[in-house]
C-alpha cells in the first residue's frame, strides 16, 4: 500500500513539473478596452509590437506605460500621428522591512507596475484595460490584477506578447526556460505571501 501511495506521488509531481510552464499561460483578451497596458522588462519590444496590434485592430486608442508614466493616444488609427503624455501619478509605493541590517522592497516590479497602472486610468477616466506581457508572466499578472483592480468595478483582459516564442512543451528542455518558469513559480509565491500584508 505505501508503495502504491509513493507511485502516485510521484507521477502527481512529474505531471505537475512537466504541465509547469503550460500554467503559467492564461489569456483573457477583451474586444473592446478603453486602453492597452504594456508591462515593461527584458523583451518590451515585443509586448510593445503586441499592444501596437492590439490598438490597431481598433481594441483600444489609448496605450499606457506605467513604467515611465506615459500615455499614447492614437487619433484616427493613425500610428504615425501620436501624442506622448506624461501622466502624473503618485511615487512608487516604498514598503520595505529591514532584515539584519538590509532594507528589503516588499513590492515586486510587476505589482507596482499594476499600482501605477489604476493610478493612471483612475486619473484618464478609463474602466477597461487589457494587459500585455510575456507568456510566462500571464498567471502572475492574472493574480496581481486581481488584487489591485479588485474594486472601482474594472474590466481587466489579459494578453501575451507572443506564443510562438514560448513553447510549453519544449520549454524544459532549455536551461534558461527552466529558470525563468522555476523563477515565476517563486514570484508567485512570494506575493501570495506579501499580498496578505499590504
């Protein structure tokens, strides 16, 4: 009997490592948003070229960069045509604890993205967004936005930058892929512990 338990044990945390990345992947794209946000970080290029699509096919006008407080408005469609706006928002949350000496940010960057994000659109007038960011990042954002758009009745899609660079099948064979998805899982974690905090 304890081997039969042992076994499935087992293959319960084989499939789990092995269906990893796949969860990380969660889209709920909007149809119509009244703004797109893209998430800064190492592969912005293509969040950006994914938001740009999305506006183009007339999702949303408006793009928010929480990051560097801008909002891009396009009038008519025309991308070519467009008004940079710096939009003044609060300073970046500092909740922070000291541990043997060393000041520790509790906030991750994704999170005060999101922060700054509700701060804009509260500031614009905005209800509904859609979010772009990379495939990995998706369950996290998922989460995070749960908990800052939770109330003010907002409406909150989700959107990858790119699936065809992110293959969740293969993603274990490669050593970096295997940090970034063991680096989300520990993300993850880490805010489900703070979120009870702040």
């Amino acid at each position: 009997m304890m081997k039969f338990f042992l076994t499935i044990i087992i293959v319960a945390m084989l499939a789990g490592v092995f269906r990893a990345p796949a969860f990380l992947i969660c889209e709920r794209p909007l149809k119509k948003a009244d703004c797109v946000i893209a998430m800064l970080g190492d592969d912005f290029s293509e969040r950006k070229r994914e938001a740009l699509s999305l506006i183009e096919k007339g999702v949303a006008d408006t793009l928010l960069i929480p990051a560097w407080r801008k909002m891009i408005r396009y009038g008519d469609w025309n991308l070519e045509a467009l008004e940079k706006k710096t939009v003044a928002v609060a300073a970046r949350p500092q909740v922070s604890v000291r541990l043997f000496g060393r000041r520790f940010d509790l906030y991750e960057n994704t999170h005060l993205e999101l922060l700054l994000a509700r701060e804009m659109m509260e500031k614009l007038g905005l209800k509904s967004a859609v979010v772009v960011s990379s495939p990995r990042h998706m369950r996290r954002l998922q989460l995070i936005a749960g908990q800052v758009f939770a109330d003010g009745g907002y409406d909150i899609g989700l959107k990858s930058s790119s699936l065809k660079s992110y293959d969740s099948l293969t993603c274990l064979q490669s050593v970096r892929c295997r940090k970034h998805v063991a680096g989300e899982y520990l993300k993850i974690a880490w805010f489900l512990v703070y979120s009870w905090f702040v």
